[in-house]
C-alpha cells in the first residue's frame, strides 16, 4: 500500500475533489480490473477514452480516480484528481507508486527504426557475460537476469514497464537495457524513468500509419534524447543524417558512432562472411559471429554503450567475439543440399534493403537470391510497394506473400505491394497469398547454391488473420522444407 500523496509527487495536477488520505494497492487503467484500494487512471487511447469508463471503475469500488476532466454527477466516497495528461501522470505514478526502481539501475535506452531488439538484447548478454546481473526489456522477451518474461509490446505500458524494473532492481540487477519505441516515448511510457544513457540506432521510414509524417516520427525519438539528464551519455549514429539531429540541445554527454566517418568510436569492416564479421573497433581486431554490415552498426553501438558504462575494453572485445545472433534476425538455415535459407525480421525498406545488400554482397555472384516477404496490415501502407520494389529490384526472384494481415483482405495488401513492381521485374515475381505455400515453392525452386531469404516476421510463432493469433514460424516452415528435424 502507498499513500496518494506519494503517488502524485510530481505529477501536473489542476484540481482534485475529496480527500487525499487515501492508501493505494494497485494502479489500473482498464476499468474491467477495477476495484478496492485500486487507482484508476482515465486514460484517452486511440481506440477508447477511458473516461467514458469511470463510472464503471467507481461502481467497482476504485476510491480515487486520475483523469484529464472530472466529471459531472455524483460519486459517493471518490476522490478525483485532475491532471493535464493522463499518459504523463500515469507514468509519474507508476514510478512513485514502485518506489522509482530505474533510479536504483543504470538503464540504458535503444531507440532507432532498425537494430533495437539485437543491440538491447546482446547488450543484455554481454553484461550478463561480464558477470552483472542484468535487465532486458525488448520486443523478442523481457529478462530479470536469466529469467524470462512474456512481452507483448516493444516497449511495456508504464505500470507494467515500473513493475518489472522493480523486480530487476530486486533481484540484484544492477543494469537494464531496453528498447524505447517512438509510440512509447508520445504517450509518455518512459516518462519519469532516470536513465544512464541513450542510444540512437538510424532512422527510416517506419510507422507512419500512427505518426503521420516523417517529421512527427523524427520528433518522437528525439524527445527522448531531449529529456536525458545530464549526468547520462548519448550515443547516436553519425553515418546516419540524423544523428546529431537527435542530440540537438540534448543535455546528456554527447558521444557518436561511425563506419564512414570520423568518431569516437569508430569501425572497419575488415571481413564480412556467413560465418562472421572480421572488424576494428577503435584499433583494435575482433573477430565477430554476426553478419552484414547493419550488424557491424549493431557491434560498434554495443562496444561504444559497454565502454561508456564503466566496462573494461579487454573484457568487452572478449564477450562481443561470444555473442550469436538473436532469434529471427538474419538467423541461417542450411539444407543438406547446400541451400541456405536466412529469416529476418526486417519490415521495413531500408531494413529489407540493408539484408538483402549483405546477401549479395556475400554471396557475390554465385547462385540467386529468392526472397519472400509480405507486409503487415493495420500498419503503414506507403512503405508497401517500395518493400515490393527494393526486393524485386535486388532478387533473382521474388515471392510477394502475406504477412501479418490482421484485420485487412491479404489480397488488397499484396495489390498495394504490386503497384510498386515495374513489368519488367514481374517476369521474376510470383504472389503466392498463402505464407506456408509461398515458403514451399521458394524452397522447391532453389538449388544448390541459392539463398532463400524470408523477411518480415522474424522471431514471431504466430501469423495473425482476422484478429486470431494462428501458430507460424518462418524458421519451422524453413526447416521442415528442408528435411531437418526441429531446432536443427
């Protein structure tokens, strides 16, 4: 139990109604939890305002209510408080109410269009190589240390997002690396977290079905770098045009990351194979597993983030030689026939384009790429037929597939990825709407020494149609095409 008064510490509050002696167990924001001791904060989603709710919530017995405006009538023994942004003083209150755990870890946040969930989560590794108890909050799974923890969002909501930081500072962690998505920094799921650092992967197209324009997304993953103190470190990408866009008036201590360019930390690709990357970082060889040069970004941003936070340069080279991919990105299968087949949770162009690039690169001229990809529903629909078009473009052939339609006619989806394939390039084109079908004739027609790339869905089991999570995963699909047994 925690007193309101706690809670609401630094919250912008305009008026309350009743009394503020109140001690509180639980803080909710869907009325259906609603209850005794709960606080109930009226939050405006893009689907429902929950302030048509809090009659529900009063009735189910919530003694006090948080929301943006209070509401007329009468409600017996209710405290209202108003405050100017629900979502903000959500996420105040969740931090007050778990006695603000993110202060008691050195958290460090990834935000970027591509290279969050492989950078937040080898980071994770690393540090969990070097000895530390460590965090981990991504879009593949959530870690207290080495325990694991259902994920649903890329970044959780702030209630679920505090709890789980507490548990962490807890069980002794005394790190956590998380991805920090452009949703979560607009409606506030970060705010009033304390972080060490701040780490800028690249920006592209992406999302726009919910910002709008690129320039809304660019000021979403700024403002989080915009609120860094100044006793934290901000790394950004400086080979990418807005990466000093981002530390723009940024308080925290400035640090970039390049390839192409002068930096303070900065790297070479000395060898880039299947099996692994040969680079330099700073001088210094190492020899790496991962693949392509967007994971070299990847390495470098770790490296960097490992060194700014107190680690050893001997030791980190040492743990960054150890670390494996993560699950669904550039993940490779190989037949016994001598087909590879890759999975890659790229879904957007320019991480389509940067997986595809590596591939070619590799593979320099010896059999053809056969990608598959699809794209979601629901999402952003511009980003279409510019995927349908960089993987024609770049493939020997390609299969235009469904992804994750949601709630959208498959057919209307691929029509959109359609219009961005020119005549010519449709003479090495096939749509194939089934996902399991499509993975079966990319394997049929591939010999022995082509690529066979499924993009889109990565490390996700599920494809979801119509509202139903039905159980798919391009890597079982992949196997099972080429007579290896599961996990093989």
């Amino acid at each position: 139990m925690v007193r309101l008064q706690d809670i609401l510490y630094k919250c912008r509050i305009r008026r309350t109604t009743g009394t503020m002696e109140q001690e509180i167990s639980e803080l909710v924001f869907d009325s259906r939890k609603a209850g005794p001791g709960k606080l109930f904060v009226a939050i405006r989603g893009t689907v429902a305002d929950g302030h048509t709710y809090i009659r529900q919530a009063a009735d189910a017995g919530c003694p006090v209510v948080v929301c943006e405006e209070i509401p007329e009538g009468t409600f017996e023994e209710v405290t209202f408080v108003e405050v100017s942004d629900s979502h903000e003083a959500l996420a105040i209150m969740a931090s007050n109410f778990y006695g603000n755990p993110s202060a008691e870890l050195r958290l460090t946040g990834i935000t970027g269009t591509n290279g969050k969930t492989t950078t937040a989560t080898l980071l994770h590794r690393l540090f969990t190589g070097l000895g530390y108890k460590t965090g981990l909050l991504s879009t593949v799974k959530n870690c207290i240390h080495l325990k694991e923890v259902p994920t649903t969002h890329t970044t959780p909501d702030a209630v679920t997002l505090n709890r789980l930081l507490r548990e962490m500072a807890d069980a002794g962690c005394s790190y956590c690396f998380m991805e920090v998505s452009s949703h979560a920094v607009v409606q506030h799921r970060v705010t009033g977290l304390t972080f060490a650092g701040g780490v800028f992967t690249n920006l592209t197209h992406d999302h726009l079905d919910f910002h709008k324009t690129f320039d809304a997304y660019l000021k979403a993953k700024k403002q989080f770098f915009d609120h860094l103190p100044a006793e934290a470190f901000a790394l950004v990408n400086a080979d990418d045009r807005n990466g000093l866009v981002m530390v723009q008036n940024c308080r925290a201590r400035i640090k970039t990351a390049a390839i192409k360019r002068q930096a303070d930390f900065s790297c070479r690709i000395l060898e880039n194979h299947f099996d692994g990357l040969q680079l330099s970082i700073n001088g210094h060889e190492v020899w790496c597993r991962l693949v392509g040069t967007f994971n070299a970004y990847n390495l470098l941003n770790i490296y960097a983030t490992a060194i700014m936070l107190g680690a050893g340069e001997v030791e980190t080279l040492t743990e960054l030689s150890r670390l494996q991919a993560v699950d669904g990105r550039f993940e490779y299968i190989k037949a016994p026939s001598g087909t590879i087949g890759i999975v890659d949770y790229a879904h957007t162009p320019d991480a389509l384009l940067n997986v595809i690039a590596t591939i070619n690169a590799i593979q320099a001229g010896n059999g053809r790429l056969i990608t598959v990809v699809g794209a979601g529903g629901d999402r952003d629909r511009s980003k279409r037929p510019v995927m349908a078009a960089i993987a024609t473009e770049n493939s020997g052939l390609t299969i235009l597939t469904s992804d994750n339609p949601r709630t959208e006619d498959p057919e209307a989806i691929l029509n959109e990825m359609r219009s961005g394939v020119s005549a010519e390039r449709m003479k090495n084109c096939l749509i194939i709407s089934n996902r399991r079908e499509a993975i079966r004739t990319a394997c049929a027609m591939a010999a022995k020494e082509d690529i066979v790339l499924v993009a889109g869905k990565g490390h996700e089991t599920y494809q979801e149609i119509n509202g139903v999570k039905h159980h798919f995963d391009d890597r079982e699909e992949l196997r099972e095409c080429f007579g290896l047994a599961k996990g093989v």
